[in-house]
C-alpha cells in the first residue's frame, strides 16, 4: 500500500488562513494494487492529477499550508464520501439507492478510471475498501479538518483552495458550443460552499494572468466542497480545475515544455489567494 497517506508542507509561520490541498495528485502506486489491474501504467494514471502537488508546492512560500494525498486517484479516492462505496466492485454490499457517481463506477474506491475504463479483473472484499478508507482516507480528512480547524482559530476563518486539474478532452466535449472554452473552472456548488467576494477574488486573480475562466460549469466541485463549504461558520471552500494540456502531455503523463512558465504563473496567483486570507490576521501578528 502506499508508504504515508499525504504529504504535509507547513510554512514557517502561518500568516493566512488559506488552505491549499490535492487531493487527485497522488502517484504512490503499490504494487499489490497494479498487479491486479487490466489497465497499463499510462492507463491506470489517467484519472490522476497529474503534477497539481508540484504546480502548487509554493503556497508554504506565502504562509498557507499545503496538504497532498500520497494514494492515487485510482486506489482510493479522497473526494468522495466514505460510504461511496460501490456493489459492483465490492462484495456483500447490497445497492442501497441511486448514487450517480456511484453508479458510474467512480466512488470512494473507484470501479474504473478515465474513459469509463475498467481497472479490475474481479471483485474487491469489503475488508480491502475499509482498509483504504481507514489507511488513507480517513487520515487525509482528519489532518485537512484540523488545518482548517487552526485557520479558524488563528484568524476566524478558513479558506480551502481545493486544487484539481482537468482533461483537456472532457472540456472539448462539455463546452463544444463555447467559442472560448475555459481554461481554468471555479467551483463553489454555486455559491454555496464560499462567500462570493472570495470566489470573485479569486476568479479576478486567474482573468489577470490571461486565463479563460468560468464558474460551476463544467465542474461545480463534489465532496470537498460540498463537505467542508460552511461559509456562514467561515469555513469557505473553492474547487479550482485547471487544463491539463496547459502544462502536460495527456497522453504520455509527461510535463510539457510550458511547465514551468505556468507553474511562475501560478505561484503569482497563490500569492494572491494567499493575500485573501489575511484580511483578518490578529492585531498582534500584523
């Protein structure tokens, strides 16, 4: 099984109460978990993240803490409910009501990857899925409520910037009739997981760099948001997509030669959103 569950980087002094995470960008694949696969090694990573967790890896710079999910994608899913689980792929679940994902093979332990591909020869026993929930998912969750639970404390507020990227086909195809189709996708589940002068913000940061950016469409965020979005309690949640032809190859898994110029793009725009979370740093700290 993947060594650790995530991958922690604290700043040196927190002085924002913005929280970045990836929770997609895992790429720990054990062996135990491949060797039971019918997909090959490109295949098997094509629902991953790929590189968000280095796109991002300066928020600690800015004073924001930065959490990544060592588990991949395709082995446990970490934005999706627990109780996702799936009776097609696992034994002596019974179906208990309609769950779209879910039934699209893609819940808390996915059933397939990308393209619907299907990325097991049999079924898994209800033990092996508890073990990735209690292994992986459950300790990712228990330190993101905890980071989000010292932002509150520190400056009354939370802010989880929850980082994803997307396919470059899947916007093709969900935004065939834009004649500018978006690069970069907010989600707030249409406002309600974030106060909208947040969402705004970061949007207004995103359009200055030359990004093509839309809100809730195609992608309005899924558990992450709908979980830990409490704007009334000042916990606030955005889900950024990103398009991954942007700054990979798609197909070989692979930085392209645009990386790091996008990777200097970004880290501009996490200071930024780093900015939005200190409009209520502590007398003391200022």
């Amino acid at each position: 099984m993947p060594k650790t569950p995530y991958t922690l980087t604290m700043p040196s002094t927190r002085t924002t109460s913005v929280v970045f995470a990836s929770p997609h960008s895992g790429r720990d694949y054990p062996w135990s978990f491949t060797r039971r696969s019918v997909l090959d090694e490109c295949a098997i990573r094509s629902s991953e993240d790929a590189f968000v967790d280095r796109l991002y890896a300066a928020a600690p710079d800015y004073g924001a803490p930065f959490l990544a999910a060592n588990a991949p994608r395709a082995f446990v899913d970490m934005n999706r409910a627990a109780e996702d689980l799936d009776p097609a792929l696992i034994k002596g679940l019974r179906k208990t009501g309609q769950n779209p994902r879910v039934a699209s093979g893609l819940g808390v332990i996915p059933r397939v990857v990308a393209g619907g591909r299907e990325i097991y020869r049999g079924k898994l026993t209800l033990g092996e899925a508890q073990g990735r929930l209690t292994d992986h998912w459950h300790p990712y969750h228990r330190k993101l409520q905890e980071l989000l639970d010292g932002s509150l404390a520190l400056f009354g507020e939370a802010i989880l910037i929850d980082c994803h990227s997307m396919p470059h086909e899947a916007i093709d195809n969900l935004c065939r009739n834009q004649r500018r189709k978006p690069e970069v996708v907010l989600g707030d589940r249409f406002g309600s997981s974030a106060s909208a002068e947040i969402v705004d913000r970061i949007e207004a940061a995103f359009a200055a760099a030359g990004f093509s950016v839309a809100r809730n469409a195609p992608f309005a965020g899924a558990y992450m948001v709908q979980h830990y979005g409490r704007p009334s309690r000042g916990q606030h949640v955005v889900q950024i997509e990103i398009d991954r032809s942007l700054y990979m190859n798609e197909r070989k898994i692979r930085p392209n030669g645009n990386f790091s110029h996008l990777q200097a793009i970004l880290t501009e725009i996490i200071s930024e959103v780093a900015d939005i979370g200190r409009s209520k740093l502590p007398l003391a700290a200022e």
